[in-house]
C-alpha cells in the first residue's frame, strides 16, 4: 500500500513538473514575440509622430490610428492569455470590463482600414480635390467618427451584459478564464455579437471591395497617373488582407471548440498556442512591418529608430 502510494505521489509529481515546464514554455514562446512585435509597433508608432509630413499627411494619421489600436489589443491579448496560462480566475466585473475594452479596439482596426481604403480611392479618382477633401480637419473627423461607432457597440454590449442576473450568482468569481466568449453570457448578447461582427466584416469588405474597382476604372484613364493607380491597388489589396486576418480572429474559439471534442488536453493545449500566434498575434504586427517596409518615407526613419539612430537618414 505504501509501495503504491509513493508510486502515485511520484506520477502526480512528474504531471505537475510537466505541466510547470509546458507553462514555462508555451509562455515563453509567446510572450517573447510578443515583446518583439511590441516594439516594433512602439517603434512605428514614435516614428509617425517624429516628423510634421508624417502628422499632417491624412494616411500616415490613418495609419497611426490603425497601429495604435493594434499595439493596444496584442498588449491586452497577451495579458489574457498568460493569466489563461497561469490559470487564474477573474471576477465577472473585471473580465467585463477588459472584455469590453477589447471589442473596442478590435471594431476599429476594420473601421480605419475602410477610411484608408477610401483615402486612397480619393487619391487615385479625384486627385485634383484630394488636398481639399483629406484635410488634417476632416481626418480627425473620420477618426472620431470610427471610434464613436466602435464606442456605440461596446455600449451596446454593456447594456446587454448589466441586464444578466449577477444577483442570482452563489460568487461573482468566474468558473472559466476571461475572455471576450466567456462574457456573452445570455442568448441575446451572442446574437447580437455575431451579427454585428457579420455586418461589420461584410460592409468593411465590400467598400474596400468597390474602391478597388474603382481604381482599377481610373487605372485605365489616360489623364490618371499609371504609377500611382499602381500602387494604390497594391495598397488596397493589402488593406483586403488585413482584413481578412483581422476577421480570422473571430473564428479563433469555435476552431478551438471544434478541436476540443476529438483531441487530447495536452495537444489542445499546444494547437491553441499556434493558433494564437498565428491568428492574434501575428495579424497585429503586419500592419507596421509592411507599412514600414513598403513606404520609402517610413522605411528609412523606422530603421534609423529601430537601430537606435546608428543607421543614417538620407
């Protein structure tokens, strides 16, 4: 008995120390790109507020906008994923709150690539007016407006979250981790939540869609400028992607779901951390590394700060 006690002890143990190693590890792995894909947005976010042509050009503000949301939401989602990791349990209050926190910032990045998408359609269709039309005045409208909507979701969500009877809890604590599924917590609330990510998803696609197409009509004009044209439907079409990596977010936790019910713990467990990576953190930081090696006016202040101004601007 003794023999089989100490035999059960020592498995418990060796469970444990694995389980301490895999949470080492799995933490490691994505907490240390994290960091990476941190400075570099931190870096592109100092470098679009270093120089007057960055702060008064319409798509640079855009793309700060853009940028600024991001860094916020991969900041956020990594604090998450190690309290996850770490397996600590938050009160509804709190998880509420990030969780709604995070619905903001993450309705604004397909929100501001719709007025990047427009911008440039501007650009390329109506290049007389364009100086007129994307004034630094009516810029910051378009960013207030963004995140007006954004806003006017989460407190739609808000309202939706206060009407659950939290009264009728034993405990506020939470049985599960915090994340943004863990608070829809009635019928109405995922309703809600799902068709407004469709809504959202679907119009950001077709208006980024439809200024496509129209670039591409103005492309063929002889009175438009080929080069430009050129670059901005390679502009756009990035803006398509984007889009679509911010839209594979939403399907992070059904995928998980759906892996959950014909494979092992300890698999999920690692499945989970690549499609985190791929799927949350990745999309976050494309933005800055594109951006900043597509544009020449960026490409050569971002190396410049990012190699802490030993490499000389020309």
């Amino acid at each position: 008995m003794s023999c089989a006690n100490q035999s059960l002890t020592n498995i418990t143990a060796e469970q444990q120390y694995q389980g301490l190693l895999g949470l080492v590890f799995f933490s490691t792995v994505s907490t240390v790109p994290c960091c990476v894909f941190l400075l570099i947005n931190g870096t592109m976010l100092f470098t679009l507020r270093s120089k007057p042509v960055f702060r008064e050009t319409s798509r640079y503000v855009f793309l700060f906008n853009l940028l600024f949301a991001d860094t916020v939401l991969l900041a956020q989602s990594q604090v998450l994923y190690l309290l996850a990791a770490s397996r600590i349990r938050m009160t509804y209050p709190v998880c509420g709150v990030l969780a709604l926190f995070a619905n903001l910032t993450t309705v604004i990045s397909p929100l501001t690539l719709v007025v990047m998408s427009l911008e440039r359609y501007v650009a390329v269709c109506y290049p007389l007016r364009h100086a007129t039309i994307m004034t630094i005045r009516n810029t910051g409208v378009a960013i207030v407006v963004v995140w007006a909507v954004s806003s006017l979701n989460v407190l739609i969500q808000a309202i939706l979250l206060l009407n659950f009877p939290f009264e009728d809890l034993q405990s506020l604590q939470m049985k599960d981790f915090c994340g943004k599924e863990s608070m829809l917590l009635d019928p109405m609330s995922d309703l809600y939540d799902k068709a407004f990510t469709c809504f959202l998803f679907v119009s950001a696609g077709v208006a980024i869609t439809c200024s496509y197409m129209g670039v591409m009509v103005a492309a063929r004009s002889a009175s438009t400028n080929r080069a430009s044209a050129r670059k901005a439907r390679n502009t756009l079409l990035l803006h398509l992607v984007q889009l679509g990596l911010s839209l594979s977010s939403t399907v992070h936790t059904p995928l998980l779901i759906a892996i959950s019910k014909v494979l092992e713990r300890i698999i999920i467990v690692r499945i989970q951390t690549v499609l985190y990576m791929c799927i949350i953190i990745l999309p976050r930081c494309l933005s800055a590394l594109i951006y900043g090696i597509r544009d020449q006016n960026i490409r050569p202040v971002l190396l410049n700060h990012l190699c802490c101004d030993t490499v000389v601007v020309l």
